[in-house]
C-alpha cells in the first residue's frame, strides 16, 4: 500500500509522488498509458510543513485540501500566498496565466521555481509580466487585478471545463499579448519591480490537450474500495483524464488522493463521479 503526495511537476513531465513509507518515490506518468489502482483504508491528514499531524486527525473525502484544519492553519502561517513571509529575501515574478479564452488571473512565484508554478496551475499560456522583491509584486499583483478586472485565482471547475475546446495556439498567443500590453502600460507599478517583455509559452502540448476529448465527468470524491482506472489522455494542473474501455474521458483531481492508502488495480471508475459544469467567461478582458 502507498499513499500518495499528489501529481508534481517538472522538467521531466507530470509525476505521481509518494508520502510515508515511499517518501521520496515518484511514478512518471506517460499519455497513452494505463493508470489504475483501488482506495485502500481511511484518509487521514497529511499534516503541515513536514510535519506529521498530532492528533491523527481523518479528512472527508470530498476536500481537495488533504489536512484537518488546525494543520491547514499552520501550514498557512508561512505562506507566501498568505503574506506570511513579508521579509524574504527571494525574488519573485508576476505572472499573466491564461486558463481559456476569457479565463486568465493574475499571479506571483519564486523566480528559481521557473515555470513550475504554472503547470502547478494547469496554466494553458503565459506570460512572464514583472520581476522584483517580495512585497513588490505582491503590490503589483494587486493593481493588475484591479485595472485588467482580473482575479488571483480561477476555480479549477472553469478549467477543466474548457480544455477540450481551446482556441488554436495563435489565438492563445495574441490574448496574452493584449492583456500583457495593457498590463504593462497600468500606473501605479512599485518603483522595484522590473517589467519583463512579454514571450508566450504555450504549455497545450506538455499537458496533452491537442485532441482532447470533453470530458463526461469529474471525480467528486473517493471512497474505501473504490476503483479509478484509465488509459492516461491527459494532465493538467493536478488533473489527469482518463479514458475508459467505452471511451468516454473522467477527469480526476489527484489532490484528492493525497492522505488515502492506494494499491494497484485495473477495472472501471467505480468512485462517485459528477457532470461537468460549463462556467461563465469573464467579461471586458479583450
């Protein structure tokens, strides 16, 4: 039995990594490959900062957030999301991410985390906007967000939900352009933030999304003996589609796989699954 750290990133593609007893392990995952394996015991919080949780305490199945919610405050409490590193030291850059045609947000990351942050987000293309300290692009961030009328975050449910019908990679490329062209032209920058020249990267083939299919469904939650099983289609962010011997596609967010035991297995989805929501773009961008 294994217990799964969640889907990371990196320069050699998407990987599922292990917690506990497999600390350290992680699982290349190849499109075109079969995934499969079965919901093993209870699933209990991962704990904060590598740390393990003190009271053992159980988390619903439903939570993509795998903590209890003590251990999910102390793992805020020096979070860079949370403003609760204000004197690091680290340079940061602020980020354009677009997600789909009216689907873009405003963010900051590490600058010696590259582009993880971005596949982390299942970042379809971007654009690289401001480099400087910490509290600078948090301010820039900010007055982004109020002049382009974007937000710092948009709900995987929106993504996923447009991955199977995105615009051609040119179109892609020249709606970040605009916004990147109207972000560097809003006042109000703090005076330590550089502006970065915009260059689009364009992430469609890392996930596998060229010919993706719609998706019939998502994962809602997992549960004790339930099967997931597929062959892998694609991965985005912590999703991965997984098409069935029927071949309809099932979309799973492997944040919900951290804290459970898992072993392997073949078969069909036998987890409860919910329709895909078709959400309402952002208006005004372009």
């Amino acid at each position: 039995m294994w217990r799964c750290g969640g889907l990371r990133w990196g320069v050699g593609g998407p990987r599922l990594g292990w917690e506990g007893e497999g600390a350290g392990r992680q699982s290349a995952l190849v499109y075109g490959a079969g995934v499969g394996f079965r919901v093993v015991g209870e699933r209990g919080c991962v704990g904060a900062r590598g740390n393990v949780c003190p009271v053992g305490a159980l988390v619903p199945g439903r939570r993509t957030q795998a903590r209890c919610g003590e251990c999910a405050r102390l793992d805020r409490l020096h979070s860079v999301a949370a403003d609760g590193v204000a004197d690091d030291p680290r340079t940061y850059r602020v980020y354009l991410a677009w997600f789909g045609s009216g689907l873009v947000k405003v963010g900051i990351t590490g600058e010696a985390r590259g582009t993880d942050r971005l596949l982390e987000q299942g970042a379809v293309a971007f654009s690289w906007v401001g480099r400087g300290p910490l509290m600078a692009a948090r301010r820039s961030e900010e007055v982004l967000r109020a002049a382009l009328g974007v937000p710092d975050r948009v709900p995987y449910a929106e993504k996923r939900a447009v991955r199977a019908r995105l615009p051609g990679v040119e179109e892609r490329a020249a709606e970040v352009v605009a916004l990147h062209a109207r972000a560097v032209g809003v006042t109000g920058w703090p005076e330590s933030l550089e502006r970065v020249e915009c260059e689009v990267i364009d992430h469609a083939r890392v996930f596998g999304l060229e010919g993706l299919a719609e998706a019939r469904g998502v994962v809602s939650e997992l549960v004790p003996g339930g099967v997931v099983a597929g062959r892998l289609v694609a991965a985005a962010g912590p999703d991965l589609h997984l098409e069935g011997a029927d071949g309809g596609v099932v979309v799973l967010d492997t944040r919900l796989m951290r804290g459970w035991g898992v072993e392997r297995a073949v078969g069909e989805v036998s987890v409860p699954v919910r329709g895909v929501v078709v959400p309402d773009v952002q208006d005004g961008l372009f």
